[in-house]
C-alpha cells in the first residue's frame, strides 16, 4: 500500500515502477502455510535468509496468510497469483520483479494476468490482512 506518493509522482513524471519481492520473500507463495518446510531456504538458511526469517512466522502473519489464501482460492487463484494481480491492476505497476526457481512457478505466476479486478471489498479485505499480519515487509517502522 502506497502511502508515500511514490506511485502517483511516477506517474506524473511518466515513469513506470517495478514492484520489488512482490511475494514477500516467499510468504504470498502459501509455501510457509503449514510451517518452513524441509526443502525451503528459510529451512536452510535460518536467520540468514536476507528479509525473510523464521520469526516473521507469527500467528498474526500465519493467520493472515490463510485468509489471504482463502480469498485467493475464491477468486480461483493461488496466492501468489492474487498477489501479482493485486499489484499489476495498478496501471503504474509497468512490471513484478519475480525470482522463480522452477519453470512451474513462472508458468503459475504469468496466470495471475488472467484476473486483475478486483471488488471494493476485497481491496478493502487485503489491505487490513496485511496491516494486521504486519505483512509489508518494507514498511518503515515509523509507518506502522
């Protein structure tokens, strides 16, 4: 959520933007739904996983992710689909920085193209999820 202006000062300057981690490290793909799984790098890495570490695996960021992903599920995509589309409705989003692994996930990725609208409601839905699942991982402290 852009609270700074940076979205509407690109725009009137003509500049597109290129949404960093779009999926927050790995958190909006529903991979750490159940736990940190096995084959995973916060599973290998621990804490030295840059941005992402087993401590942003709270209640409040687990209970949130699952009614993101319940909503996604709804709306007939996965989560991190739902999560690229929310930021590629904004036409001043030009591009996502994904950093797939497999061709698989770029291939589930791309389908997130497929369903940019979005409800007034479930806007309204995923902003408080991620302010109460404290899931922007680039928010300023002073911003919270």
């Amino acid at each position: 959520v852009d609270k700074s202006g940076l979205l509407d000062t690109l725009q009137n300057n003509g500049v597109g933007c290129i949404a960093f981690t779009p999926l927050a490290q790995g958190l909006l793909t529903g991979k750490y739904l159940n736990g940190i799984p096995q084959d995973s790098r916060m599973h290998r890495e621990g804490n030295k996983v840059r941005g992402l570490t087993p401590k942003m695996l709270t209640e409040a960021n687990l209970n949130s992710l699952r009614l993101l992903n319940e909503m996604a599920q709804q709306r007939g995509q996965s989560m991190a689909q739902m999560a690229l589309s929310w930021l590629l409705k904004d036409d001043r989003v030009t591009s996502v920085l994904i950093g797939a692994s497999r061709a698989e996930q770029l291939e589930e990725n791309v389908q997130a193209l497929n369903n940019l609208t979005f409800s007034t409601k479930e806007l309204a839905q995923i902003d408080q999820h991620i302010a109460d699942g404290e899931l922007n991982l680039w928010q300023a402290s002073s911003d919270k």
